[in-house]
C-alpha cells in the first residue's frame, strides 16, 4: 500500500466548507408567510437538504425595565420575573396564580453524530442552562389587587419535567413528562407537601423527545385530556418509540384508564375548551427539516377518533417522503387541520379570550404563543398572536397582540410559551427564556385599577 | 531491507502509520454500504445508525490518513515522485469528497437519509476505494515486485 491521501487535502477543506456555506445559506427567502396563515396555507413541495436551513436567536434576556410590545389598547407588566425556565401558567378560582417552572428530561440518548450537534444547537436556544431551582410550581398571589402580586411561594417542589396543570374540585392534576399525578388541594393553601398519587403513567422515556404534556379537564370533571408528543422529528427513533404518541390522550378520573382521544398530532400543546362550541382545541408543532416554508405548524379543534397526518402526511393527504413503510389507509382518512399558523413558529400556548376582561375586539379569540423558528432561515414566531373566531371557528387573519420578544438584530430577550388568563381577564404569558411571566391587561382598565 | 524503497516519513517507532490508518476508512466505508444495504431492506432504523457512526467514524479517520499521507508527501521527495501516488491521491480525494456528502445526506431523518441518495454515494464509494485500490496494488507490484511484502514487514515491526 501506498500514502492514500496526499496534498490535496487543504483544497478538500476549503470545498467542504463551501459546500456547507452553499447549503445552509440557501436562496433569498422572499416567501410571504401570511399565505401560511388560515384554513387553506399554501404548501410548497418538500425540499430536502445536506444541511438544513437554520437560524438561532442568541438570548440576550430583559434588561431592567424592559418588556414585551403590546397593541393599542393593552398594557403589559411582568408579573413575576427571575423564574427558572418558566413553561406554563394556570389560574386557581381564588385568583392564585402557579407557575410551572420545568426543564427538559435530558434524557434522549445520542443515537447518532447528528444528535451531538442538535444538542449543542438546542442547548444553544432554550436557555434552560443548569436551572437548579426549576421543575416546581410557584405559586403568585395578588393580595391587594394591585397588579403586583405580594405573595410568591413554592407550591410543588420536586416535580419531573411538568408542564400541564388542571383543578378539578380538591384535585390539583399536574401532568409530568412521564405520569399524571393528582394533589390534595385547599382553597387558599401556598404550599402542597402532601405526597401525590400517580393517577395516570405517561409515554415519558426512553428518549421521551416531545416531553411537555399539556393538561386540560373536560367541562364536566369527569375525564382529562393530556397532550403526548411524538418521541422524533419524523420516526427516525423507530416506529416502536412512537406507540401511543403524537396523540391526544382521554384519561377517565376516577379510574385512571386512558384510551387515544386523536392521533396523527406531532406535538400537541396549549389543549382548551372553544367557548361557542365547546369543541377541544389545540395547537400543533409540525415536521421540521422539508424546508423553511414546510410543514405549517397549526391550530385545530379535534374530533374523537380524529388522525390528523403524523408521521406519514401532513395538512390532508400531503406524503411525507420520509416514512416507510407508507400507510395510505391512514393517510386517506387524515384530517385537513383548521387553521394554519405558518411554518416553524412552534406553538405552545393557547388560550381563549372568555372573561371579556380585554379589549372588546378580543372576545371569544383565540390567543396563541409561539414559541419561535429555528429550521429556517427568517425567524419566525416570537410573539403571541390572536385569531378571531366566530360561530366556533377561526374568522379572519391572525394579528400581532405581543411582540418585541426579538430585538432588531435578531436577539431573543424572550420567547412566549403557554398562555392562560387570570382572574380578572387578563393575558398571562409564561416566557422560559426572559424568565418572567407577563401580565397583559385592558389599558383603560389598568387606568381604572391604579385610580381606585 | 531494500534500501532504495523508499521510507514513509510520516512513522511512529519505525511503522509507517498512513499504511495503518487508511484501512480504517476503507473498511468503515465498506461496512456502511451494507448497514445501508440492510436498512433500505427492512427500514429498521437501528441500521440507519449504524450507517451514520460508520460514516462519521470513516470521515474521521479517513481525515487523520491524509494528514499522515499529507506528511509523507511533503516530506520525502521520492515518495512524491512516484507516478502511483497519484492516481491514489485522486481517488482518495474522490472518496473524501462524496464521504462528506454522504455523511450531511445521512444526517437526514429516516428513509431519505439512505434511500436513494445515500445508498447510491455509499456504493459509489465502496467502488471508488476498489478501484484505487487495485490501481494502487498494481503499480506497486508493476514497480516494485518486494513492495507489498515490505509493507507487511513494516507492520509486523
């Protein structure tokens, strides 16, 4: 044998690199989002990469004094800041607000060299860091009505990875990644100590890839409703890593018995009752890697027995050519989802206007928060968003209700996750990167509150 | 030893360590072709990875061979002169080129990750490696029947 390899090895170098700067830059992205938004989003055909089109928002967090935009009309304070990983909010009767403080599991294995350079990426975005203080409930309390609450507590310590919260009676259900537990609760109590009961395992590890489980009790207590995410992007852990995911599940709480509610759902969050049809609701991240402009993340009220596409088609009959074997049964009685959000903006929150404690014009909507794009070359997403609805459907374009989460130079202070209203009506979200947790209220009657 | 063969500069303790590393890519280019093989057949994901490990694992030491051969090259003049370094040298750049396309192809999730690109870059480089290969071994025997024994000498040193 011979030196195989000689001097040329600079020059392969230097095409490496341009072969990835080629692939990643990609062409001007001049796509208009908004043909994404609504119930008939223009799709383009799938495109696949060398490397995929990608943009990071660096987090620069919220200086002193700083906030998120809001629209005429609204106001908006931090209601709690120098949280850990702030993921969701919940409203007690009382008023009491509890914040679910989580970080991931950590618990996905490196199954392949891309997951080392996904992790560096998501370690990169997520600003979880090394939260010591996370996977508890915090509970906020505004004694006096003043806006500013006076009481912070830690309500549940020690939890794993929780993201849903639900109250049934004296049951407080909070939905870890990988059970539901229930809690004893008294009206008015700060601190939960008692033991929990596991009413309900969940889909958590291995891998446990989508790991928030959105929680939400039917309106007449009887049954939960609880999010599962898939455990990949799109099957490339297996199709036996996906057994009972990407589905909505109906859990019956008295006995603990779960059945699939709807499947084909990637990851679904943010589950909620519509006010007019009393229809669940949720909304759902998409496929990543087919292009910026691929797969419309979306919002979509879900029918018992619904399958919704994952993996092998989305928006309908759209194959995914990423999955073998194909299903065509299961893709002929896929269901076209309601209303697109456009693509990669990672909706995790959502939330509807029903207390009339804003703005007129927001009665009835639908307020999501969208977490933010990384699979694409224009970020997209970063703010909370709001669709009218009407007669129990979206009726209109989504708007701008919540902004300024980017600064100019595309640096996160912040990124909305999961949404709920307080007591009086007003928007809270849950931001797990500026670590705060923001009150958005009516401008005049914030005016009305600080004369009283 | 034959003394007018020339030496490898590029050696640790007297072995010639480009002769040592280069069977690393080879062979973890080879097995590639069949994880990928195996994987296009079944769709088992496990296959998959094996393929995309093999390729990294290729690309890596790969990448050490051709800094040692890179070494050898520039260090000693006869090892440069010797018209059969070269149509290795193409071929080993040939082989590093698509192994680089290969492994960001194989980075894709699931069936696109191999079929059909993957598997066809896979293949072409398993027939790539042959090719020099023979190339390589002919002209050593061609011009120095005592080269491929010195060779396994220099191994067993």
């Amino acid at each position: 044998m011979r030196p195989v390899i000689t001097n040329l090895m600079p020059r392969l170098a230097l095409a490496g690199v341009a072969i990835l700067a080629l692939a990643g830059a990609g062409p001007a992205d001049d796509f208009d989002v908004r043909t994404q938004i609504g119930p008939h989003p223009v799709l383009p055909e799938p495109q696949q990469y060398l490397f995929p089109p990608m943009r990071l928002a660096p987090i620069v967090g919220w200086k002193t004094g700083e906030t998120p935009k809001v629209e005429s009309g609204l106001r908006v304070q931090a209601l709690a800041t120098g949280l850990e990983h702030p993921r969701s909010v919940y409203t007690l009767p009382n008023g009491d607000i509890l914040v679910v403080e989580s970080r991931g599991p950590a618990i996905e294995p490196v199954r392949r060299p891309k997951n080392i350079v996904m992790g560096l990426v998501e370690s990169f975005v997520t600003g979880a860091g090394q939260a010591t203080g996370s996977n508890r409930i915090t509970l906020l309390r505004d004694t006096h009505g003043s806006g500013t609450p006076d009481v912070r507590t830690v309500f549940i310590d020690h939890l794993f990875s929780p993201f849903g919260v639900a109250l049934v009676g004296n049951d407080l259900y909070v939905a870890d990644t990988d059970a539901i537990l229930r809690f004893p609760y008294t009206t008015g109590e700060t601190s939960i100590t008692a033991p929990a009961t596991v009413l309900t395992p969940l889909p958590g590890g291995p891998i446990d890839h989508h790991w928030t489980k959105s929680l939400v009790a039917s309106e007449d207590g009887t049954k939960l409703y609880v999010g599962v995410g898939s455990n990949s992007n799109i099957t490339e852990n297996g199709m036996a890593a996906e057994i009972d995911r990407a589905a909505i599940w109906e859990v019956d709480r008295a006995t603990g018995a779960h059945r699939i509610f709807a499947s084909g759902l990637r990851n679904p969050n943010g589950l909620t009752w519509e006010p007019q049809s009393h229809a669940l609701w949720t909304v759902v991240n998409e496929r990543d890697e087919l292009g910026p402009n691929l797969v419309p993340d979306y919002m979509t009220s879900v029918k018992d027995g619904g399958f919704y596409g994952w993996p092998y088609s989305y928006f309908g009959q759209h194959i995914d050519p990423r999955v073998v074997p194909q299903r065509p049964d299961l893709v002929a009685k896929a269901i076209v989802p309601d209303y697109a959000l456009s693509s990669h903006v990672a909706p995790l929150g959502l939330v509807f206007d029903t207390l009339n404690g804003l703005p007129a014009r927001y009665s009835g909507g639908a307020f999501v928060g969208e977490h933010g794009s990384w699979d694409r070359q224009i970020l997209n997403g970063y703010k909370v968003v709001f669709i009218p609805f009407s007669g129990g459907m979206p009726n209109g374009m989504a708007e701008d209700v919540v902004t300024g989460f980017l600064d100019s130079d595309g640096h996160a202070h912040g990124r909305p996750v999961a949404l709920a209203l307080d007591k009086t009506g007003a928007l809270l979200i849950a931001d797990d990167v500026g670590n705060t947790v923001w009150r958005v209220s009516s401008a005049t009657g914030a005016q009305a509150a600080n004369t009283q | 030893m034959n003394s007018d063969n020339p030496r490898p500069p590029a050696r640790i303790a007297g072995h010639p360590i480009t002769h040592i590393l280069v069977s690393f890519p080879i062979a973890f280019f080879s097995g590639a072709l069949a994880t990928d093989i195996a994987y296009a057949q079944t769709a088992d994901m496990i296959w998959a990875d094996f393929s995309a490990w093999l390729l990294a694992a290729a690309m890596f030491t790969g990448g050490l061979a051709a800094l040692a051969g890179i070494v050898d090259v520039i260090a000693n003049r006869r090892v440069r002169a010797r018209r059969s370094v070269w149509p290795l040298a193409i071929g080993s750049l040939l082989v590093l080129i698509l192994g680089l396309f290969d492994n960001l192809v194989h980075s894709r999730d699931a069936w696109t990750s191999i079929v059909p690109v993957g598997l066809a870059l896979s293949a072409a480089i398993v027939i790539i490696v042959l090719i020099t290969a023979w190339l390589g071994f002919s002209t050593v025997t061609v011009d120095r029947p005592d080269a491929a024994e010195a060779y396994s000498e220099g191994v067993r040193q």
